[in-house]
C-alpha cells in the first residue's frame, strides 16, 4: 500500500495548544501508512526542548512575508519536491497559505480550526466560506468550535468533522518519587507541609489568571497553607504580580514562568485550577486528567465537553473568584472527593489520547486521499 504523504502547515511550533496537537500527530500518525512533514515559519528556538529541533521532517522556512507570491511558490514546490498527497493547515495564516498552494497543486486541503469563537470578523467568515466552495474537509477541535463556525459562515455542518485534541497519556501518567517531589517543592521554594493550587495556561486575559489571584484570600483564609502555582508566561505577567502586592499575596504565589516540565509541575499539584474564558477545548486540562488531578474549571465554551459537572471537577462560572474559592476549599475541606474526582478524570482522560486523535485523523486522511 502506498503511503500517504501529508504536510502539515502552521505559524510556529511554539508551546501553545495547537502547536502541541500537530506535534502530536506527527508523532502518533502510523508511519507504515502515512508520512507526515510540518513547515513553520517561527523562530527555531520557539520549540518545545524535545527533539524536535533536529527532525528533518520539521521543516522551517524563512519568510520575509507570509502571503507573498514568493512563499507561495517556494511552497509549492516543497509539496512537488516530497510528493505530497493532502495538505492540512492550522491557525489562520497557514489557512490561506495552504487554500492557495493546494489550489495551485491541486491537493486536498483539510482546515483545522483551533480557536473560539473564530472567526470573529465577518471578513473572515467570507474567506472560509469561499475556501469551502474548494476545500475537502473542515476539522474542528469540539462540538462547541463546529457549531460557532458553521454558523459564522454558513458552511454545511456536514462538511465539518469534530476531532478531539489529544494527550500524551504515557507522558501524563506518571507519577514521580517522594524525593523527586519532594526536590521540585524545594526548588519551588514551596513548604513541605502546603497544599499546591495550580494553574496552566499562556498569561493572556483570556485565561482568566486574574480571577484565581482575586479568589486566593478567601481560600487563604480557610487554608493558610496553600500555594498557588502559576505556570506560563506571557503579556500579562507584570499586571499579575502587581495584582498581588495589591492583595498582599506575593509569599503565596509562584509564578514558574515556561516550562516544559508540566507533567513534574502537574504531579505536586492537589487541585488545577482553569479559569478560562472562551476555551476551544483546554490542553491543560486534558494533561491534569490525565494525571488524575481534582479540577476546578469554567463551565464556558467546550470545557464542559470535557468535565461533567461534579464528577471529573467542579464547574464555575467565568470571572467569578467567589465561586472559584467556594470550590477550592470544598476540595481542599474534602480529600477524599478530591481523590475520587481525580480517578474520575483520569479514566475520562483515555477518551482524549493522542493516539485516539491520531487514529481519527487517519481515517479522514484515508478520506480525503481515496
């Protein structure tokens, strides 16, 4: 049987949740049936610390522009040079970059959006619909995304396929050493005798950081020997750690900066914390499921696709640092629940595998190819 040749094209190979799903399918994707190739423009450094660096089917390529008669063609002839059979794009540059090469090849195109609610602007919702009236296939990561993105443009819901992100369950499964604990905590600078309230996640206003700062006096006030974990980096972070002086918290609270030792970070946490606004599915929270962790997350977007209230986690409202609190010490009052929740997720975490991802998208590829 002949192998199916796919290229995968996105911005950059960063930490971000799209990013993490195309590295995964090009781990996961069967290799004696199909060959997968990523091409990035990002900067080589924005990589994970994995490897990756040195695959020779990650490809990054130097643009001066993105969408320039001159990408297009260097692109075009990268699909002819590898025999490319279907090209999949992700993230809304690498949509038209690869519309335009697959036209001009003519090779299927499969769009993956990634985002929500996208698109946003009635501009962008005409350009899907007119790449609908060529493209084979839409993929969306939830049923939430498919159904705001079929609505926004018009495109026939039939024509959109909903595939999961997926985990790393062998990498978010394991459980580190007392003394290999007990090191991060030190490393931390976090007292042995503390429970750990974690989060995970870029710090954009869309991640809803702010609202777990303003829920941690009341959960102070309860539990004095908390520390909070605040995994990520990103624009916001001097407004947050001002936002702590201003609630005299700053002993309380951690902030790691990136990391790529999330499984290590996740497995010293007691309870992760999601406070997310307009989450397309959540990474984040897939990987604390996957290491069983108790979960206090929004009940906003595709996050309850994931997290049937009251049994893998507890569902708040968004922008509520009360109720966040409310739930968080309702955990932290009950170890037993949160035990129970935690083994709750894992199982449903099985659902959500990379491989499981990998395998669906095979099918589509066989699809879209035959």
């Amino acid at each position: 049987m002949k192998k199916i040749n796919v290229l995968h094209i996105i911005p950059e190979l960063g930490i971000g949740g799209a990013e993490t799903v195309v590295l995964g399918l090009h781990r996961c994707t069967d290799p004696n049936r199909f060959s997968t190739r990523i091409v990035h423009w990002g900067e080589q450094q924005t990589l994970p610390n994995r490897g990756e660096t040195s695959d020779p089917a990650i490809i990054r390529e130097k643009l001066d522009k993105v969408l320039s008669v001159g990408t297009i063609r260097r692109l075009v002839r990268l699909v002819k040079e590898n025999r490319i059979d279907l090209i999949q794009t992700h993230l809304i540059d690498a949509d038209l970059l690869g519309f335009l090469v697959s036209v001009l090849t003519r090779k299927p195109v499969i769009i993956t959006i990634h985002s929500y609610p996208f698109p946003t602007e009635r501009r962008h919702g005409l350009r899907y619909r007119i790449i609908s009236l060529f493209n084979s296939r839409f993929i969306c990561v939830s049923d939430t995304v498919k159904d705001h993105f079929s609505r926004v443009t018009g495109i026939d819901p039939g024509r959109i396929n909903v595939v999961y992100n997926g985990v790393h369950l062998a990498k978010f499964s394991k459980e580190g050493s007392e003394q290999e604990r007990a090191d991060l905590r030190r490393h931390l600078s976090i007292a042995g005798d503390h429970s750990i309230v974690g989060t995970v996640g870029r710090l954009i206003e869309d991640k809803g950081h702010r609202y777990l700062l303003l829920a941690v006096p009341y959960i102070l006030e309860a539990h004095p020997k908390t520390t909070f974990l605040i995994v990520g980096d990103g624009e916001l972070k001097a407004d947050l750690v001002a936002l702590c002086q201003e609630l005299n918290i700053s002993k309380q609270v951690v902030f790691t900066g990136s990391r790529t030792d999330i499984p290590e970070l996740l497995d010293i946490m007691d309870i992760l914390v999601f406070p997310s606004f307009r989450e397309a599915l959540g990474i984040s929270v897939l990987e604390a499921m996957a290491m069983g962790k108790a979960i206090v997350a929004t009940d906003d977007a595709a996050i309850p696709e994931l997290i049937t209230r009251d049994q893998e986690g507890l569902l708040v409202h968004p922008g509520d640092p009360q109720g966040i609190a409310a739930a968080v010490i309702e955990l932290l009052n009950n170890s037993e629940r949160c035990r129970a929740m935690g083994k709750a997720a894992k199982r449903k975490a099985a659902l959500f595998s990379a491989e499981r991802n990998a395998r669906k998208m095979e099918e589509i590829y066989q699809q879209v190819s035959s």
